[in-house]
C-alpha cells in the first residue's frame, strides 16, 4: 500500500478543490481559524471515504445502501484505511450508562469476580461454596480424628402428610436398609411394620447410605457414597458422626452451611446492574430512587420549626398539621424555637418521621397524600418535595446483596465501582490470586489493568467507574473513546481526532500526546483537528487551512513539517507560534468591584468545603488541572444553586453551605459545548427565532397571497408545506443492525425539507429552501432591510459565526452538526446573541450571571476574536457594564 493517503479535488461544504496528502503511519495535525474548512476536509471527505471503505466489505444488506449515501464531493482519494472517528462530544442519554461500562472495564471485572471472587453470606459472615465429594472428604479428614466411625446419607423432606404415608416404600425398593428418624436410627423394614412413629411434615429424615470408619483406605469407598447422597436428595449429603455424636450437612449448591440461605450461581449476569440477575430490586438497577428528599421538604435550615422550617407545612392550608406539629414538639420537649440545623439528629428524624400516635410526621404524612390521590393537584404538590436519593437497599452500588457478597480480597464490585481509575487501578494490581484462579481469571485481571492504565494515561485517572457518562464533558467523553481505541489494539487503522486537548489543562497535555504517539506506534495513522502549541510540535506533519473563514477559508496555505513552517511560513499558525503577533491587552482595568458572589462550604464530588469569592461586574476566569473540581464547583454548586435558590428552579439538594450575593443575581445563562438544539428539527434559524419573521415574509409574496398559502406552509414541522415522504427532515434514517444508524438524504425533496408547490413561492428570487441555504454572511445582505431578521444575524456575525448556514446540511441530526462543518463553538457563539437580543444596551441594572465552559477552541486568530479583538470579547463587553460577572473556565494559554 502507498504510504502516503492522497486526496485529489476536495470539494466538500466550504473546501476551494484542494489537493492533500497525508503520510501514512504518523500523526499529522490540522489547524486554522474556526470555519476554515477544517472538519469539511478532516471528517467530512477523509473520515466519510474511510468508512464508505470499510461498509464495502460487510453484507450485501450494509452494501445496498451505498449508492443511496451521498459520496464526499471529491475527484478521488488513494491509500486510506478503514477510518474511526473520535469526535467531541458526548451522546449518551442514559442513566445506566456508566465509566465502567462505556470503557467496557465493568465487563472484564464482572468475569473476574464470577471465576475468583468468593462468595460470603451477609447474615452469618460464613464461606459460601459448592462442595463436593472430595471436599467433603477433606473436610472431614481435617476436623476428626482417624478412624471416626460415621454414616453418610441424604437427607429427605417429608413435605406433607401425604408424604408421610408409606415414605419407606421407595427408599425399600432402591435398596437403603435404615435411616434417622429423630435422632434413632431405625431399619426400613421395621418401620413398615408399624414399629416406628409416622413422621410429621416438615421433619428431616435421614436415609443412611453407607457406614464406615474416616480412615485413608476408605476414602473411594466415601466418594462412592457422598455422589450417590448428592445425587438422591439434589445436591445435599449429611454425615454423622457417631462417636461423639454430630451431623454434618454439604451441599453441591451454594448454601450458606449457618442459615441455610440459598445464592445463585456465580456468573457474570449475577454482577449487572443492566441485568435482572443482578440489578438491586429495589432500584432497578439505577442506584436512586424518587424518594421523599429531607434537603427539599426542609429547603432552609436556619429557620426554626416555629418560622416555617418545614416547607409543606408553611401555608395557611397546612395549619391543621403545622399546629399538631407544634404541640408534638411541645410534648416531645423539641424546642420550636431553635434553628431545624441545631437540633439534635434524633430530634430532626422524630419531627420527619413522626413520634407518636397523635402526630404523623412530615414524611408519612406526604407518602400517604400522594398515594390517596384524593385531588389533582396533590401529585403536583408532592412531587415538589421529591428528589433522586441514594437508595438504600444497595447504597448506590446497583447491584442486588447476593452480587454484592461477592468478595475479592476483601474488595465487592459495588465498592470497586465507587472507586476513582487511579485508586481502582492501584487496587487491582494489588489482588493477588491462587494458582487455580489464575488460571480462570488471570488474563481477564490484565485486561482490567490495561484498560484502567489507559484511562489514566489519558488524563482521566480521577473519574469513578461508576459516573454517569452522561455527565461527561465533551473533552472527557472523546479521551474515554481514545482509551478504547487504545484497548482495542487495532493496527492499519486511521484515527480521526477533535480537538482532544479540550477541557485538559496545559499539564495534562503531554500525556495526550504520549498516548496518540502510543497510537502511531501500533501501526496506526492519526489526524487531528486542534490549536494546541504542544500537539502542534509533537505532530510529524502539518497541514493549515485558511486563511479566513466560509467562502474566505477552505484553502490549503501550508502543508508539510511544522519545523519548515516556522523557519520561513508566512501562514497565521507562523506567525503566532514565532511570537510576531502582538498580543493585545482587555479593556483598562475596572475598580475595585462594591458587590461579591460569595460561595461558602462547596463540597460537590471532589471539593473540600472551599470558599469562594467572586466579583459582581468583572470577568472572572476559572482554571486548574483536569478533576481538580472546576466542573463541580461551576455546574453544580454556582450555577444549580443560584437556579434553585435565587430564580426558584427545582435543583439538587445543595452541596454547599451557603450562597451570599445572590440577591444581586436575577437569571443565570450557562454557555458550554452541549448542542443548543434539543430536537433533531433545531437548526440555527430556529434557535434565533427567525424563521417566523422569515415565513411570514413568504406569506406576503404576491404567490402565496393568490394561493392562500399561510405562514405554517413554510415550515418544515407541519403538514401541508413539508416533504410528505421525509416529514420535512431532510433525510432517511437506516437502521445498520450492529452498526451505528447512517442517514441518507431524501429522494423526493432532495435534503430540500419542502415540497414542490411551496417551493415554487419566491421571495426576492429565492424559494425557502435555497434562503435557509444562505450562509450567515449572505443572509445579512439579503435581509438588510427587515431589522427583525438583520439585527440577529448582525450579532452572530459579530461572534465569528458568518460562515454558518440558516440550515444544517441534511442527515445531521442535531445543530450544530457535524456534517454542516460547525463544531461545539458555534453554539457558544449563540447563547450570548440571544442574551444581548434579549437584553437592549443600554439596559436597566438587572443582573445576569453568563457562565463560560471553556470558550477558547477556535485557532489563535480565531482566539483573538473570541477573547481580545473583535466578537466575543465585544460582545461580552456589551453586557459587562450592565450585569454582575461573567464567569469562564478555561485551560488555553495562548
């Protein structure tokens, strides 16, 4: 095969017919201003060819969807592989979908634990495991002397009296001659006779199979006899001793020998929480439950019982229950006066709980409304007070008792799975198995232990094996895809990258490039999208695109060794990576701020009861390594606290002390990397409100007016206007059966979303289809004169987002899309338009919090824009005088 990956033509979205080569074989790096044409060239021609490839080789059901699928618009491509694409981004959804299970580690530690854990029961604390014939005989030669004389039987259930009635009959017939009955050992034949009692249902009798003495020479003569009594009563032998006398029961099942409990069969099923087998029944498996939360029925715990501590309780309608309250108190001597937070815990759970006869607690008495249900709204008023708590039964494990008995050097899965990759790692490299366990489950440990090592080498050591992988950043999810790529060990492979520094801290970056070196190394070839300095250098070749954005980009300006571009490269990269780029400094320092946003006692995941202070009015910058807390500190505690305590959202329980300040704030915007558009219908003319100015302009033209077309025929999201084929989507979705869902465009309307009628209206000689075709930047112009639809669009543009069409490309099935070039930065770049479309500057001193999730991903002269010289930086200003502060998390140093 060649070495190098040649495309010839490149012509897809804003690419100017470039011609590319990449060397096979080594990492390559490809970078530019955000809208330069980077992901068009990187995921939209490279990516989309190498999988088009590898689709070639499946069925010929995977096959018959190709010439449906649109191909890169390019003359053609030569030497590339079968291609994997890690992108920024995270899609999970679910609320089972773990670290653990994501990275696939849970399902090598579900195989270690079934063949080498050790089962113990949670009630007697006593070994639990199956015996057998020879353990029995070893357990035995180990507890008596020699030449004990003992009897080995099976013992047999009288389970009615029924059974009762000529029980000796088949046991004469196969042969047994005595048994016990009642601690006397008794001839079968005797008992027929009528010498002997019948026995009771629900005893135990004891069918004697052989007697002999517990000496080495008898040792087949006991196996013999132990696998016929097992194989007689299902698994179950008892020996007795006759001199002293004793009894002694086995079991080839797991039977705990104290209680008699019985456990199920170890197997990997057992340790699932996605499995019935193992899912603790009281949570299904989720580790929470909607429960009754303390933290919402007792919002405020400075406040005393007497001042409307509990919440349910504080209106006129609950007098009834909040005078019995008071006079429990008063029988009780709880004192009504003294702050809920100050009493003592025993107190707190008598008023929760309840006391006595005459009064029935807060928690009851809230359980017993929502189950009558006697009005409506009592569903409503109930589930005001509710909240996910940790469930009880597995205490947040998921897992049911018997998966949980499970033990490996001390060690459960649920405990394993509470563990952080780092702590995990340490753990598991410290288990040390016997020899018979080695051999069932030692490869399955060295799997474990690659899979966490590369987790950790991607900078990831400090997430818990059981975090949601729903609440990942971006940059998180994507290094947890690269430590899969790592585990997986795939060779000839090319991996595509997205900015995989994002959301890493400086010192967190070289162990990144150690591990896509570590790539490379396997025989693999990357390329990756990204503007740090340090993968930059570490790249053996570079490719820039540029040098604007839109139809300004979309040109190759350098491609080749990093080292040759910075000696003579006259390029944007060039220029800033020598330093000849001036860096220019904000706006002239402000004065000391008069008000604070103060946050006391943040204890949220990793955080240690911190304090933290911020200014009103200023921008404040939050940064610090990968896990240190910023997260934790940013969502959980200031934005969902100020969301639940200020503007009266219906938030967490607090992970904090207190919040001083507040007052000053009245609505919280939070901008980071999720996509802006929740439905697979968003795009960016729907976000920013002006597609109805838009249809309504073509309701009035001359055409629609003569049909009677109203403004609803121009949307895509009803009937009438819409493809009838594709419902207005664009697009058909196919479902691939074991691979991902590919989506091919539709062949009536062509991706056009509108049918023929409605597309045959004009408005200044374009139908809807091609005016949501405009970009951003064509779209001004053509719109100059409705200031409704203008102004919006002026604003985005002024946030470096020209380039972006009024409609994502079809198949992208949320905005912004991959397909349609925009990445995570162009919904940042939305969320302060629509606060300033929101805001009119000048604007009264109300007061909005903006919250940043590291902003800073386009290319150093897209930086510029965003943080110093012209868009985000002005925009922010725009604001800045009007409103308390502007809080940003960032890692970028440049």
């Amino acid at each position: 095969m060649s070495e190098w990956i040649r495309i010839k033509g490149a012509r897809q979205h804003n690419l100017q017919n470039v011609d590319v080569d990449f060397p096979r074989g080594v990492m390559t790096a490809v970078s530019g201003l955000s809208g330069s044409g980077k992901s068009s060239l990187v995921f939209d021609t490279l990516y989309a060819e190498g999988q088009r490839c590898y689709v070639e080789s499946l069925s010929t059901y995977a096959r018959q969807f190709l010439a449906r699928l649109p191909k890169p618009d390019v003359d053609w491509i030569d030497g590339i592989s079968p291609a994997i694409a890690i992108e920024q981004r995270n899609a999970v959804t679910s609320g089972r979908s773990t670290v653990g299970t994501v990275t696939e580690i849970n399902d090598y530690l579900r195989v270690l634990w079934a063949r080498a854990g050790r089962l113990y029961c949670p009630d007697c604390d006593i070994r639990v495991e199956k015996d057998t014939p020879a353990t029995v005989w070893r357990a035995l030669r180990k507890e008596h002397e020699n030449g004990a004389r003992l009897m080995v039987c099976f013992p047999m259930d009288i389970a009615s009296e029924s059974g009762a009635v000529g029980w000796w009959e088949p046991l004469l017939a196969q042969g047994f001659q005595r048994a016990v009955l009642r601690e006397e050992l008794v001839r079968l034949d005797e008992a027929a006779e009528g010498a002997w009692p019948v026995p009771e249902p629900g005893e135990i009798i004891d069918v004697v199979v052989d007697r002999l003495k517990l000496t080495a020479n008898t040792r087949s003569r006991f196996i013999e006899a132990a696998e016929l009594a097992l194989e007689q009563a299902n698994g179950r032998v008892a020996v007795r001793l006759l001199e002293p006398a004793g009894r002694h029961e086995f079991s080839s099942h797991l039977t705990c020998n104290g209680c008699g409990r019985v456990f199920p069969e170890l197997t990997p099923r057992l340790f699932s929480f996605n499995s019935p087998e193992g899912a603790c029944p009281a949570c299904n498996g989720f580790g929470n439950k909607l429960e009754f939360d303390e933290n919402k029925i007792i919002p405020d715990p400075e406040l005393s019982l007497r001042e409307g501590a509990i919440k349910p309780w504080a209106t006129e309608a609950f007098g009834r229950q909040f005078t019995g309250l008071l006079r429990f108190c008063a029988r009780a001597k709880i004192p009504a006066d003294v702050p809920f937070a100050k009493l003592k815990r025993k107190q707190q759970l008598l008023v929760l709980e309840g006391g006595d006869n005459l009064y029935e607690g807060v928690i009851p008495y809230l359980v017993n409304m929502r189950k009558e249900m006697k009005k409506g709204h009592h569903r409503f008023f109930t589930r005001r007070f509710m909240g996910d708590t940790l469930c009880r039964s597995c205490g947040g494990s998921r897992l049911r008792s018997e998966a949980k008995a499970v033990r490996l050097q001390g060690m459960n899965l649920g405990q394993v799975g509470a563990m952080s990759v780092e702590e995990a790692l340490g753990r598991i490299e410290g288990i040390r198995l016997s020899k018979a366990a080695a051999e069932a489950a030692g490869e399955v440990r060295d799997d474990v232990l690659h899979r966490l090592r590369f987790l950790d080498r991607v900078g990831l050591g400090y997430l818990t094996l059981d975090r949601l992988t729903r609440t990942l950043s971006g940059g998180e999810a994507q290094r947890i895809h690269l430590a899969n790529a790592l585990g997986s060990r795939l060779v000839d492979t090319l991996y595509v990258l997205d900015e995989p520094t994002c959301g890493l801290h400086a010192g967190d970056v070289e162990r990144l490039i150690a591990t896509l070196r570590e790539l490379v190394e396997g025989g693999n070839t990357v390329v990756v999208v990204e503007h740090d300095l340090a993968v930059l250098r570490a790249a053996e070749h570079f490719v820039e695109l540029g040098p604007g954005a839109g139809t300004h980009g979309g040109n190759i300006v350098y491609q080749g060794p990093l080292a040759a571009l910075m000696d003579k490269g006259d390029t944007l990269t060039a220029r800033h990576m020598r330093g000849d780029v001036p860096h220019r400094a904000g706006d002239e320092r402000r004065e000391r701020p008069d008000q604070w946003l103060t946050i006391k006692g943040a204890r949220l995941h990793n955080l240690r009861n911190v304090d933290v202070k911020l200014p009103l009015q200023r921008f404040v910058v939050l940064t610090g390594i990968s896990g240190s807390g910023k997260s934790s500190l940013m969502n959980g505690c200031l934005h969902d606290g100020l969301m639940t305590r200020v503007v009266g959202g219906m938030g967490r329980a607090f992970p904090f002390t207190s919040i001083q300040g507040g007052h000053a704030v009245d609505k919280v915007v939070k901008v980071d990397q999720t996509p802006i558009g929740k439905t697979s219908r968003s795009n960016p003319a729907t976000y920013l409100q002006i597609l109805g100015p838009i249809r309504d302009l073509f309701a009035g033209a001359p055409e629609s007016l003569a049909r009677g077309y109203a403004p609803g025929r121009f949307s895509f999201n009803t009937a009438g206007g819409r493809c009838a084929s594709c419902q207005g989507m664009g697009y058909h979705r196919v479902e691939m059966q074991f691979m991902a869902d590919i989506t091919v465009p539709c062949e009536d309307c062509r991706g056009r979303r509108f049918n023929g009628s409605t597309l045959e209206v004009l408005y200044k000689g374009l139908n809807i289809a091609q005016v949501l075709d405009l970009t951003i930047e064509q779209a001004l112009g053509f719109f100059a004169d409705v200031s409704a639809i203008s102004q919006r669009l002026w604003l985005l543009k002024k946030v470096g987002l020209g380039y972006r069409r009024l409609d994502r490309g079809p198949g992208a099935r949320r905005w912004p899309p991959r397909g349609a070039g925009g990445g995570s930065g162009d919904a940042r770049g939305c969320r302060p338009e629509q606060e300033i479309h929101h805001r009119p500057i000048p604007a009264s001193p109300s007061a909005t919090l903006l919250i940043l999730a590291g902003p800073s991903g386009p290319g150093w002269h897209g930086r510029r824009p965003l943080l110093v010289a012209y868009p985000w930086w002005h925009v922010l200003c725009k604001i800045l005088p009007h409103g308390p502060i502007r809080r940003r998390e960032n890692h970028g140093s440049h």
